[in-house]
C-alpha cells in the first residue's frame, strides 16, 4: 500500500463520485424511517459521516482494519464500530433494516459468503445495497495509447487479490446468495477531464501504486505526460463500468 495515498481523501473522492446514486437508492430503501444500519466494510467513515444527517437511525460500521476504523472514530463519533470480517459478521441475524458496501466485493475472496452474511443479519422485507462494484475488463481509455494502463491495472488488481470483473457479476451473485435482486444498474458515466487537479494527482497516486513492479518508472512517467496533455487537449476519455445492485430479504 502507498503510504503517500491519505485513504480517507480517496475514500471520500470514491464517495462523492457516488453521491446522487446513494440518495436515490436511499429513498428506495427508505432510509429516513430505518431505525438499524449497517455498512460493511466502513473503512474510515467516509459514507458513514453523512448518514446521521439523513437519518435518526442508529448507525453501524464493520471493517477489518482497525486503523481505519479508529480514523471512523473520529469522522463519525455516533456510529458503533466494531473491528470484524465480512465473511462472519459479528451481528445477530435480522438485525438490522439496511445493510450496504460500497466498493468492498471485489476485495473479498467469497463474495457470495459476504452477501449472505448480509442478508443473514438483514430483516424480513430489508434492503441490502451494494452501491459500487466495477469491471476493469470493460475498461475503454483514449488516447490509444493509455490503453496499457488498463491492461496493467487489471493484472496487478487480480494479484492483489481483487476480482476487477465483480461488477458484472452482481445478478449471480445476489442469486447465489438467496437475495432478491430489486434493481441493477450502471453508474452515471463522468467525464475525466472534469476532475479537479488534486483529484487527477490523486487518482495517479493509486494508480502509480497498483503499477509499482508491473511497469518500469519511465513508463509510468510517460504514461501520466501523456494522460495529463490529453486531458488539456480535451482528448482524454476514461471510462470504467461501475455497477449497483438493490436487493431485498
């Protein structure tokens, strides 16, 4: 892991790439009247901060890193947090009335086991929400020659442990997991050139992480000139399909 990344700054950049979705699968899952939520995977609070703004629910949070979940502390002092795995959460069944992730399949090695352990703690008539899971291998980038940084990233996602492809998969995955799959979509899709520069040179730290050893240094730098010069050209486009799913108990 890069130790330059601040994970909370990427984390919340992830997030507000999500927002408009989250508010509408919010109302979907009625999230004003919930009185029990749960996110798995909560990493440093990100999402978690702007949910006692929305709800008077009591609000939860699992991760299996504990320093994440002591920098959730202190962006969301009101949730509980408990320091646990997805895999077996430390919860009793049909507990609570929502239960969601964002980004966190494709880092689990059994996916299906996460989702039925979220189903398991979720109640009767409760909505589970897997707000944003990928697919590199749809990964559509311009100039042609940035189409190596998709290649390379797909490769060093897949040694890291990550399953690059889980996005597209969401349906059988519900389907194994006994939830019953509401709804299933794309995000909407944004225009790269758009980001702001910090949240270029951002997203550069990450990807030049996920590089390191698949890539010599030179190319990396070569890669990023060329990123950047595109982007002021308004050439550049980067395109990678994120997918939702809502499901209900």
């Amino acid at each position: 892991m890069n130790s330059e990344i601040n994970w909370h700054v990427r984390f919340t950049q992830q997030a507000s790439w999500t927002s408009p979705l989250r508010n509408y699968l919010y109302q979907k899952a009625d999230l004003e009247n919930a009185s029990l939520i749960l996110e798995v995977g909560c990493g440093t609070g990100a999402i978690l901060s702007e949910l006692p703004m929305l709800t008077n629910a009591c609000i939860h949070g699992v991760d299996l890193e504990y320093t994440r979940l002591q920098e959730a502390i202190a962006h969301v002092p009101s949730a509980s947090l408990i320091n646990g795995n997805a895999l077996a959460l430390p919860f009793p069944a049909r507990f609570f009335e929502i239960c969601f992730c964002h980004f966190l399949l494709l880092w689990v090695g059994d996916p299906v086991q996460v989702l039925r352990e979220m189903g398991r703690v979720t109640r009767t008539g409760g909505n589970i929400l897997v707000m944003a899971e990928p697919d590199y291998s749809q990964r559509m980038d311009t100039p042609q020659e940035l189409a190596r940084l998709g290649e390379m990233q797909n490769r060093s996602l897949r040694i890291q442990g990550a399953d690059p492809t889980i996005g597209s998969k969401l349906t059988s995955l519900f389907s194994q997991a006994g939830i019953n799959l509401m709804e299933k979509g794309t995000l909407q899709r944004f225009a790269p050139e758009a980001l702001k520069a910090e949240d270029w040179e951002l997203e550069w730290r990450v990807l030049e992480s996920d590089l390191v050893g698949f890539l010599p240094d030179s190319e990396i730098a070569s890669l990023k000139q060329i990123d950047l010069e595109s982007r002021l050209k308004g050439e550049r486009t980067l395109y990678i399909p994120t997918y939702y799913a809502w499901g209900q108990i």
